[in-house]
C-alpha cells in the first residue's frame, strides 16, 4: 500500500516543508509496514542455521540459533540448549506481539484522525 501523494502535498500546502513533511507524514504511516518487515526479518534471522553453519567463521558472530545447535550436539548441553530454545521462542513472541501491538495503535490514531476529520468537514 503506497503513502498518498494527496496527504504530502496537503502538508506542504498548509506550510510544512519537504523534511518535515517526511518525518510528521510519510514516516508515521510507513512505521507499521517498517516494523512488519524487521520483525519477519528478525524471526527468519533468529531461526535459520544451514547458512549460518556454512558461512560464519567465527563463534561470536553466529546467532542463538547456532548455539541452541552446537548445545544439542551434546547431551550434557541439551538443558542448556533447551532453554536456548525457549528464550529464542520467547524473543520472537514478544516482539511480534510488540510489533502488532504498536501497528494496531497506529491504525486506531489514523481512524480517530480520519473520523475528527470527517466530522470537522460534515
């Protein structure tokens, strides 16, 4: 979904300039498809390790999904790797909670903004 030129261009006519007219506009209704997009990239990011275990050199580089790995290569390191797991499904979770959460706000600002609107035009 695209930003409408009309409301940059209402922006600009009622004064504002072409930077503020980005960051009071088009970056608010661009922040929940921005969000979307790092929190999928996050989640496929945390979970992916057949690129990980080819590509990284080092072990400090590697992400939580190499650890939980090199954990249950062991069975000493199962409960350690275990809870690797949980604290990897736990961070996912809660920023797409987080994520869905700021973009229902936002949705719920442009309604009462679209519906003050409405009803300053009526």
């Amino acid at each position: 979904q695209q930003v409408s030129i009309m409301l940059e261009e209402a922006a600009e006519n009622l004064g504002a300039t072409k930077s503020r007219t980005v960051w009071r506009v088009v970056v608010p209704l661009m922040s929940g498809g921005i969000l979307a997009g790092f929190v999928t990239s996050f989640a496929t990011a945390a979970v992916e390790l057949s690129a990980t275990i080819m590509l990284v050199s080092q072990q400090s580089d590697a992400p939580l999904a190499f650890g939980i790995y090199e954990f249950m290569q062991s069975a000493a390191g199962r409960g350690p790797g275990a809870a690797l797991g949980i604290i990897a499904v736990v961070i996912v979770g809660v920023a797409t909670y987080v994520s869905h959460r700021v973009i229902e706000k936002g949705e719920a600002k442009r309604q009462a903004g679209a519906a003050i609107a409405a009803a300053a035009g009526a």
